[in-house]
C-alpha cells in the first residue's frame, strides 16, 4: 500500500481517465454541461477504482456504485479486468452480524467490573466509534465495514487513491485553462510532474 | 500485522490498542492538517478521525470543481478552434 501517489499511479490513473472519455468522445459534442460533467467525473472514478483491480473493499464498492449510474461506461472501462466479476462481486463478508456483536458486547461488560482506567478506555472508544461512523459515511463500501481495523486501512488506500485522481485532474484542468500558447508549457509540467513522483 | 484477537469469529469486539494507534499515526501523516503540526502537539484519534473526515470531503469537493471546469471549458471553445483542438488532444 503506497502512502503517497506515486507517478506509476498517475499515469495509469491519467490512461484509464483518458480511456473512458473517449467512450463518450462521439456523444460529448451533443451533450449538455451537465452530462459531459457527469461524464468527466463517472470515468475518473472508474479510473481511479481500477487502480486498485478489485483488491480493496472500497474501489469495489465505487465500481458498483458508478456502475449504477452508468452501466455501459464501466462495463467498457473494465472491459480487460474481468468486469463482470469486479461488479457483481459481494462485498466482503467482514461485517459481523450486529445483533450477535451487540448481544456479546453485553455480555462481556455484565462478567466485568471495570477499573477507572477501563471505564476512561470504553469512553475513548466510544467516542472514536462515533467518529469512525463519520469515516464509513464518506468512504465508499464503509457500510459493510463494521471492523475498525479494516476501515482505516481502506479509508488510508482510498484518500492515497483520492489524491492521485485530484493530482492529475488538476493538472490537466490547469493546462486546459491556460489556453493554447501556454498549453506547451503545462504540458511539460504536467509531464514533468507525473515522473517527478 | 496479524493479531490474535483478529483472528476471532468476531474480530469487531476487541480491536488492538496497537493496531489502532499504529493505524491513527499513518493517518496522521496524510493528513495536511496534522502534519503541519509542531511534532510537539498532541493529536487524539478522535481528532483525527474528525480530520480525516474532513480532509476525504474536501478532496471530494475538490473532483467535483475540477469535473465542473473542465466541462465548461469543452463547452466553451469553438468547435474549431486551435483550442478545441488542443484540449481533446490532452484528454482524448
């Protein structure tokens, strides 16, 4: 799991992207702001989730999620990867049955009696329980993530994952903006900026 | 990383402390908020979780402008022009 993007990472995101506009390149002069916005950011989700070639419970999730969007789209951009497989695939089977956890949870505290350094521990974590049902909100496929552990080893691929796709989006929007005499210019940054890591 | 507690039927009732604080500080160190923090500064996990939160939702906030600039931009150049041109070549 790589802490930060790397410029293997980008090129493949900046491929992928590129792979799925051109899907929508014979549809993008008849369509409105609104679809070619949808458009842009469904394939440089697709792109990002398949970065990850189903490994992680949170690139699955996204790929079935986009996939309800846009069915087609995916099944194209997958279309090398087994595409069917990674939308159709179940989620992970780690989300633990929650009446079995809760009723456990009870019985564990009834057997304890529990120190004062205990008692400051439950209320830590339940206070990092609250938190971490922020995380699940905001990662996709958190729902099915009831293990804490597991959770903050997607969320920490998924933000890894999240900055590549705005490194290289960024990149090229700033290129595009520029305008066409200083287009040579970005682009040899951004060229510069996918080597450089 | 595997932890005997782990390994149980059901892994969701006892999390390591170790696991825990070992994942929370390599949050820590994506976080841009955090890390531009004296070393000397405390951070609880809960914070961290509030800032990782907060740092997902502002990257996703961020894909969405950049989605949003870049389709005005297909909108707004002349099909013909040297631009036009351009662009479709960045991207297509």
């Amino acid at each position: 799991m790589h802490m930060q993007p790397t410029s293997s990472m980008k090129e493949e995101f900046l491929q992928k992207w590129q792979m799925g506009l051109q899907i929508y390149r014979p549809l993008i002069d008849n369509t409105s702001v609104s679809e070619r916005r949808k458009a842009i950011k469904l394939s440089a989700d697709v792109a990002m989730a398949s970065l990850r070639r189903g490994t992680t419970c949170w690139s699955r999730a996204l790929i079935q999620k986009t996939a309800t969007e846009d069915n087609f789209l995916v099944r194209q951009m997958l279309s090398g990867i087994k595409a069917e497989t990674l939308i159709n695939k179940k989620l992970p089977k780690v989300m633990c049955h929650r009446k079995i956890v809760r009723r456990s949870k009870k019985i564990l505290r009834r057997r304890k009696s529990r120190s004062a350094i205990e008692e400051v521990a439950a209320k830590a974590r339940k206070l990092v329980k609250k938190k971490t049902q922020g995380l699940r909100n905001v990662v996709p496929g958190g729902e099915f993530m009831s293990n804490d552990v597991l959770l903050i080893q997607e969320t920490l691929d998924y933000i890894v994952s999240l900055q590549t796709q705005v490194n290289v989006m960024r990149s090229i929007v700033d290129a595009a903006e520029a305008g066409s005499e200083r287009t040579a210019y970005y682009l040899g940054k951004l060229k510069f900026a996918i080597e450089d890591g | 990383m595997s932890n005997r507690r782990s390994r149980q039927s059901s892994s969701a009732l006892r999390i390591s402390d170790d696991q825990m604080i070992d994942l929370v500080s390599k949050l820590c160190q994506l976080l841009p908020e955090i890390r531009e923090r004296r070393r000397s500064d405390k951070v609880s996990a809960s914070k961290v979780l509030q800032e990782t939160c907060n740092y997902i939702r502002k990257l996703h906030r961020e894909v969405d402008n950049l989605s949003d600039r870049l389709s005005q931009l297909l909108d707004a150049v002349d099909e013909d022009s040297h631009e036009a041109s351009v662009i479709r070549s960045l991207l297509m």
